[in-house]
C-alpha cells in the first residue's frame, strides 16, 4: 500500500524540519512507499519556506499551502483532496508523534478496517486539556454517538483513501469538524479501531488550543453534528 502522509502545520517553523526527516527516515527504515505532504495552513512564521525548501530536498515530500490560516478542518480537507496514496494518514507537526508507529496503523488497514487512530494512552498534555478531551470522549463520543474510542481528538491517525474521500468530510458550516471526523466515518459506514501509541511533549512552538473556549465551540458543532447525522429515533 502507498502511504500518504499529511502533517498538519500552522506555525510550527521550530518541528517542521525535525517532523519532516523523521517521517524520511521512517520510511525508508520501514520500507514504506508514498509520499509526504507538508499541509501549511497559512503559517504567518518560517514555516511555509522551510516546507518549500524541503519539498525541494527530498524526492517524496511536497508541500500544499492555503494562503491564508483556514483551521485545522480545512487543512484536513485540503490533504485529503492532494493526497496521492491508498492510505491517507493525518499527522500533527508538533513532534508529539511517533512516525515509526506507522506500522501499527497499516496492520489494522490491511485486517480490513478504514480508519484507525492513535490512542494516547499516556498523553503528554497539561491536566486541564486530558480532562476535557476524557470527559469529551466519555459523554460525547462514547455516551452520545455511541463510538468506543478512547480517543477521538488524536492528532494521528489513518484512512482508506476510500473512507478519506467517501465520508464526506466538509467543514463548512462548522468551527471544528476534525473533533467529530470519527463519528463521522462511523455513521457513513466505515470501520472504525484504535491502536495505542507514544505521545511527547511539545518541545517547539505552542498549542493554539484554548481550554476556555473549546469546550463551547464542540459543543455548539456537536448539536449541528446531531441535528445532520444523527437518525432520529
């Protein structure tokens, strides 16, 4: 299988280098084939030259850019759209990921599911954000969509370029659609698993996740979620 692997930036001019020849080095030491697809979302840093700079350098990275800071569903959408391989994984460019784990993720493609994410089972994050992602995880995506994941907000995780592209992942109308991309494919009728994997501190750069706000905005895009996917019983 031909691996795309998109890594997801916004201002990460201090990992993207060290993310990037972590997944060539990967690669090759794995015998993975495909490509690499540097996703800038309008990054106001270095970020979007250095992508350039290594897309020139190494045959199987290319980079994508938005023009302009569009949000973390768009850049999803946009890889989605540019991605060459058989399997499409997402990845953050914070180097909290471990891309040598990329095995793990093949090994369910291949036993026939379409998506599998990473579960962090020992998440390097301050003690606010595990909070609302478990209590997020328990009420929302296991209580009210009935998905056993563990971890639905993993910033690793892989698709069939089947599931990728056929479950209708549209952003518009919404402030954060990648928090319900699971339950998404779920209801579209794809496979989903969870696999454990390794999770780093961030060394470089910052979250721009903000713990005061999110809980609202996955909120008011959990209700849209319900209202268009949900069946009503």
């Amino acid at each position: 299988m031909r691996c795309s692997t998109i890594v997801l930036l916004y201002n990460e001019k201090d990992n993207v280098e060290r993310q990037t020849i972590d997944l060539v080095k990967a690669y090759g030491e794995l015998g993975i084939e495909g490509e690499i697809l540097l996703m800038d979302d309008g990054s106001l840093d270095d970020t979007g030259k250095i992508c350039d700079e290594l897309s020139q350098k190494y045959p199987n990275v290319r980079t994508v850019h938005h023009d302009k800071n569009k949000g973390r569903s768009w850049a999803i959408e946009t890889g989605f759209e540019n991605a060459k391989g058989d399997v499409f994984f997402i990845i953050d460019g914070d180097c909290q990921y471990e891309p040598r784990e990329i095995p793990k993720f093949l090994k369910k493609i291949e036993e026939g599911y379409d998506v599998v994410s990473g579960n962090r089972f020992e998440r390097a994050d301050d003690w606010i954000r595990r909070l609302i992602s478990r209590v997020y995880n328990k009420v929302i995506v296991r209580g009210f969509l009935g998905l056993s994941i563990q971890d639905q907000n993993s910033g690793f995780k892989a698709f069939t370029k089947e599931a990728a592209l056929g479950m209708g992942f549209k952003p518009d109308g919404y402030l954060g659609l990648h928090r319900f991309i699971l339950p998404l494919a779920q209801v579209k009728g794809y496979s989903v698993t969870e696999v454990d994997i390794k999770h780093y501190d961030r060394e470089g750069g910052k979250s721009y996740i903000k713990p005061s706000t999110v809980v609202f905005i996955t909120l008011r895009d959990f209700f849209r979620f319900r209202r268009e996917h949900m069946k009503r019983k």
